[in-house]
C-alpha cells in the first residue's frame, strides 16, 4: 500500500525510460534466430548443399522439405549452408573498417590540426568511390577470394568510421577535464588511454553497429553478383541470383534466402538504431 512516505514512480521516471531504451525481446531473439540458423546451420544440414540429388525445381516433399534448385540440389540443405559465408564475411569487413577507422580516427584528432585534416583527406579519396564499384574491382581481380570481398567491404565503409570517430575524439579532447590532465603533465599517451578511448566507446560501438549493416548489404550483393567464394558453394545472395529463372516454376529456391536476408537486415537495422538511440539518450 502506497502511504504519504512512499513516493509513487511517475511515468517519465529513469528507470522506465530505461526498459524502454531496451531493444524489444522480439527482436532480439529474432536477430539470435537468423544468426545461429546462418552459423551453426551446415551442422544440421540433411544433405549435401553441392550435390544433385533429384530433378531441377522440384515442389517440396517429404525428402525436399523446400523444393530442389535449378541443378536439383536440395534448398534445405543449401539454406542451412547459405548464410554462415555472408555473416562472417561481414562481420571481418566490419571489425577491419573498424579498427581502421578507430586508428584513422583518433589519430587525426591527437595530432596536429594541418596533420589531422591531411589524413582525412586521404581516407575522402576512398569515400568518393562507389561502394559497389571497390567490391567489384577487388572481387573481380582476386576470384573465388572471400578474403578480397572483406578487404573490399572495409575499404568501403571505414572512410565514414574515421569521420564519425574523429569527431568524437575532437569533442573529448576539448572538454575540460582533457584540458586539467594535460595541465597537470599529463602525457598524450596517458590522455589517450584514460580519457579519449573509454569516452569515444559509445560511440565507436553505434558506429560499429551501422557498419555491419551497410556489410550485409555489401556482401550480400557481391554473392548476388557471382563474386567471392566460387564454385558451388552455397550462398543467400547467389541463390537468389541462380534460382530467379525458375521463379514460375518454383518459388522457394529462391525466396527462401531472400527472406532470410531481408530478415537478417532489418533486425541488425533495427538493434543498431535502437543502440544509437540508447547512447544518444545517455549521453543526454
């Protein structure tokens, strides 16, 4: 019973603003669904995802629980087997742009003003490039290397991590407690470990989170376009490009891996926008 000594909890108090910062269970567990389904699925496949086991574009049966593909392999099994290449992938691309930007970023801010703007000037050039086009290239130039579409995802995105980081750093370093430790002797070393990185965290992580979705979509895309790990290797992104043909004939071979992208996507989407929004507020 609520008594003159017990205050009541009004609605716009911190502790309820703070369950509502939290992303939604939904969401969450849908997110963990699509991750562990890509990553631990060519453990459960039933089939191998290279073998021709039945006639092409078959309905789904008992044996095909989702049809065969346009050589008769089973969707299933390619489904299982399709997506641990695309999350890993984007994963290395963004921890690599990440890291760079990280160092790129900090960096410029610890240095010299003429020095600092140099440095991004030069990460620009590689802004001004058209996503698509650097995963093209370096795709195009080393086939059937998975390590070149990483390498091409984070030279891609890192660019937009050094601008945002750098700009965090600058704020950091012009606060007034960055000003008293360096007062007080302070080295640029100490500054940067006690001060700058644990400061620029929140901000680095929201940063990191975006990054992996522009990485899906990225490595995504090059798997649609036949680039990166070759051969018959199953992969979402290159069996919606090879089943498309098939579409009147059957619609799962490739709907299928289309849905579980889209899905993929808009669930790291949406975490990422909710985690900026949750740093936003703190900072706040």
């Amino acid at each position: 019973m609520t008594t003159a000594l017990t205050p009541r909890r009004r609605p716009g108090t911190p502790a309820r603003r703070s369950a509502r910062r939290r992303p939604p269970l939904l969401l969450c567990a849908a997110t963990l669904l699509v991750v562990l389904l890509a990553l631990l699925g060519p453990l459960v496949s039933p089939h191998s995802p290279t073998a021709q086991l039945a006639a092409p574009f078959q309905q789904p049966d008992g044996a095909f629980p989702l049809g065969t593909d346009v050589l008769g392999r089973d969707v299933a099994s390619r489904v299982l087997g399709g997506g641990r290449t695309i999350v890993l992938t984007a994963l290395a691309g963004t921890a690599v742009a990440g890291a760079v930007g990280m160092t790129a970023g900090v960096l410029a801010a610890m240095v010299s003003r003429r020095l600092g703007d140099l440095l991004v000037r030069c990460v620009d050039a590689l802004a001004v490039l058209p996503p698509l086009l650097v995963v093209l290239v370096l795709a195009a130039g080393f086939p059937g290397s998975g390590a070149a579409v990483v390498a091409a995802v984070a030279l891609a995105t890192a660019p937009f991590s050094t601008r945002v980081l750098r700009a965090a750093a600058d704020t950091v370093l012009a606060s007034g407690y960055v000003e008293a430790a360096r007062a007080r002797g302070d080295t640029r070393r100490a500054v940067l470990r006690h001060d700058v990185l644990p400061n620029i965290a929140g901000p680095a992580l929201v940063d990191t989170a975006l990054r992996l979705v522009a990485s899906l979509h990225l490595t995504a895309t090059a798997g649609f376009l036949g680039l990166g790990r070759g051969g018959a290797a199953p992969d979402w992104g290159r069996m919606v490009s090879e089943n498309v043909p098939g579409a009147t004939l059957a619609a799962t071979p490739f709907l299928a891996p289309a849905l579980l992208l889209v899905l993929l996507s808009v669930c790291v989407g949406l975490l990422a926008g909710r985690l900026a929004d949750t740093v936003g507020r703190g900072a706040a």
